[in-house]
C-alpha cells in the first residue's frame, strides 16, 4: 500500500509546497506552513459541478438589475453595519475572539427575524442542540421557533438547507464543517476552502442568506486563508475589550453597503443590546473640566462619534517619551514638531502621553488639532471650557484643513449640547446652528490664540 505523501500548505494563501520551508513561496508570509497529506484524486466525478453554473454572454447594459431588497434583523446596531439589513443570496462573514458575543447576537438575530415571519436555520458544530436551547433560555429567548441543527458534514448541511429552504441560515462555525470529498481534518485550509465556496454557490442559487462563523487567529485576523473572505459578499469583525461591557462589529467589506461601519453593542445579562448613543461610552465623565483634555468629532463610516482626546505632559528625561493608544505615534511627533515650530509650544524636554477614550481607533487625521489642544491644554495646566470640542487637519506647514462631512459632525456635537467648537474655515456653516458658537480658523496659531482667549 502507497505511503501518504504529505505536502505544506499556507495557511494565509493556501499555497503549497512539497517541503517545509520558513517563508511560503506564493505569498511571502513568514511561518505560514503547516504539514497535511496531499488530496488523491477523488472517484466522485464532476467534483465541482455545483460550483460551476453555464452561463450566457451578455452586454452589460441589457442585463436587469435592481437594487437588493433588506430583511431587517430586529437588531437597529446590525442593520446599520450590514448596511440597513440582509440581503437575499448574501453571505456574511463574522469573526471576533473565542467568548465575545457572536454566536449570542446572532441567536439574537435569527429570533427576532423568525418572529418577523422569516424561516430560519441555525447550524452548530461546537455545541449540541441541548446547548444550543439553553443559551436562548439564557437569552430570554422563550418558545423561540428557530430550527436548529447540530451537523458539521457539508453534504448533510446543503441537503438539509435544500430541503428547509430557510431564509437566514447560520453556519456556526465555518471551521467545524467538513467534506466528504477531502481527506483532511476539519479547519485545515483546503476543508474551510471548499466548504465556504460550496455554502456560498448554495446561496446564490437557492436565495438563501448565509451568515458564516470564522474563528480568528492570535493576532486577530480570520483564521484559514484570506480567500474565505474574498468569497464572501460582508466581512465583519467583532471587537472589544473582556474588562468591558461594550462591544463593536465593523464591517471591513460589504458588496451591499458602506465599509467601515460600526455597530456598538452592551453586553448585559440578556444578550447583546445596541447602544444608540455610542459617543457617551467615549467620553470622560468630568463634573469640571480639566486640563488636558479635548473632544473631538470622528467619523466611523457613516456615523460621527463624540471622542475624549486626552493627553499628559509631564518633565521627562534626556530622552523624552512619546507615547500614544488609540492614535498614530508617528503622527503625534510631527504634531508637536509643527507645534513648536508653527505655535512656539515646545514640548522637547517633556515626557507625552497622549490618549483615545474608551478604547476606540482614530486612524483618521481629522483629530490633529484636538490633539494638539489637549497636548497645550496640559502644558499650561488650564482646562479648556466646558462644552468645548474641536476637530481638523493639521498640515507641516501649519494650515488647517478641512474635514469630510464637517457638517454633520457639528450637528452632532450640537444635538448632545456642546457649545463652543473650533473647526477649520471650510468647515465653517453658512447658516449658525442653534446654541453653538464656531470659531473658523485657518492655521494653528490662530487656534491657539482662539482658546488661549477662551480661557
């Protein structure tokens, strides 16, 4: 009997090779490959049959097209995220840690949507039945009708999907799930491979959503390779810190919607409730305001948050720190260069620290002259006034720039009571908003001069 030849498989592109090597030869990655035996030829002709549809060509232009009609889930965070709902024929990708909450908001999801009259399929490979129906007891979830079965054999799973014809199925998770037709472990790269493209052409032809769940690896990212996610039409991510009640799903790929959404979710007793006022999780609760401290408007998709950029000046040493969470630490240095060079603040012998309220990114440059106010705020040891918030660009050479979609972000600010705003001049409104007084500037010296007026 032939020995099994064994081949190296890269789990970020899915290249092989016919001996372990440190770099993987297709994608460059750095310890990437993993050892499994390599597939025979399978006796079962036309493999990938089902995944190959005869198609006609046609002229772009006389092809119908309307635009996907969305199924709400009940969920008002979710929608938003997935760009008002989930479309017919869609597959979504979800990922986020082991413990964080996916399997529970789309539990969730799929309750809400069967008591909205929609059929529904929840498919577990990690738990039984059993544990299934006590997390939705768990949930508050009483007499819920949702079907669900506990299977990882991918032709068990499309039979039963042909079969039901649901209109949401959730396969929990992606990893779990195995072909007959391949002889590897369940997770390896070739199985979660073909599973996902053979669930994702089940999709497309029946018209049923399917929403996969992807484990992640140590750094974070969806384990398996990158192709699971060019396979699918939505990407989201869940993330969040464990010492914290609040979660965030970002969509960093949707064919149906904008990227870069975000849906903001508490996590209580009762499952995962959507937050809708997120900006109150981002900003400090100071009875007085205090020195070093600015808010400022960021976008995150479509929706403008309300963020507490804080930031501490301290003496330091011969060899000064710099040290940023939330933001760019190469950004702060050349803000406290143009700083010292264009306002005449230097900070050369001090210690900064500069610091994102509440655990949230801000990758965008629009937070530049917050930044710079919080960083002068506590070098002076004086507080900016309270309700005062500021946002914009700030260039090398000093200027301020404007930031995308300036008015929204100060109605924003307006509708949760702050008052006092300096922005850049082209994001100055032409019409005043009601109890806020915007002071327009064009460079950073004139800021400077602004909120040193102020107090």
């Amino acid at each position: 009997m032939a020995k099994d030849k064994n081949i190296y498989t890269c789990t970020d592109c899915g290249g092989t090779s016919p001996k372990w090597l440190g770099k993987c030869p297709a994608c460059g990655a750095w310890n990437t490959l993993i050892e499994s035996v390599a597939e025979t030829a399978s006796p079962v002709k036309n493999r990938f049959a089902s995944l190959a549809k005869t198609a006609e060509v046609a002229v772009l232009a006389d092809i119908d097209a309307v635009d996907m009609a969305r199924t709400p889930t009940g969920h008002e965070e979710l929608d938003r995220v997935l760009g008002g709902g989930i479309v017919e024929g869609g597959v979504v990708l979800i990922g986020g840690d082991p413990g964080i909450g996916k399997s529970t908001l789309l539990l969730q999801a799929l309750d809400a949507l069967q008591r909205a009259g929609k059929k529904t399929l929840y498919v577990s490979g990690e738990e039984s039945g059993a544990q299934v129906a006590l997390r939705a007891r768990r949930l508050g979830l009483d007499q819920s009708q949702v079907r669900v079965l506990a299977e990882i054999q991918l032709e068990k799973i499309l039979g039963t999907l042909h079969a039901q014809q649901p209109d949401v199925a959730v396969i929990d998770s992606i990893q779990t799930v195995y072909s007959d037709q391949l002889t590897s472990a369940p997770g390896s790269v070739a199985q979660v491979r073909e599973c996902a493209a053979h669930l994702t052409r089940a999709a497309k032809s029946s018209g049923t959503c399917i929403v996969l769940v992807g484990h992640v690896t140590k750094e974070g990212a969806l384990a398996g390779p990158r192709v699971l996610e060019h396979m699918v039409d939505t990407v989201l991510y869940f993330e969040g810190d464990t010492h914290s009640s609040f979660r965030l799903v970002r969509a960093i790929k949707n064919r149906f919607g904008a990227v870069n959404e975000i849906g903001v979710f508490a996590m209580t007793e009762r499952g995962l409730k959507g937050v809708s006022n997120p900006s109150a999780i981002f900003l400090s609760q100071h009875s007085e305001p205090v020195p070093g401290s600015c808010v400022m408007v960021t976008l995150e998709g479509s929706r403008p948050l309300l963020v507490e950029i804080q930031a501490l000046v301290d003496s330091g040493g011969p060899s000064p720190r710099r040290l940023s969470v939330g933001l760019d630490r190469d950004r702060l240095a050349m803000l406290l260069a143009v700083l010292h060079r264009h306002a005449g603040v230097a900070c050369m012998d001090q210690d900064v620290f500069v610091n994102a309220v509440g655990g949230v990114r801000i990758s965008e440059p629009a937070a530049d002259l917050a930044v710079m106010l919080a960083i002068t705020s506590s070098l002076r040891g004086k507080p900016l006034p309270k309700g005062f918030f500021a946002f914009g660009e700030v260039g090398l050479a000093g200027e301020v720039r404007p930031a995308p979609r300036g008015q929204e972000r100060l109605r924003e600010a307006a509708k949760l009571g702050f008052s006092v705003a300096v922005v850049p001049k082209a994001n100055a409104p032409k019409k005043a908003i009601e109890g806020l007084t915007i002071h327009a500037v064009e460079r950073v010296e004139q800021a400077m001069e602004v909120v040193r007026g102020m107090g």
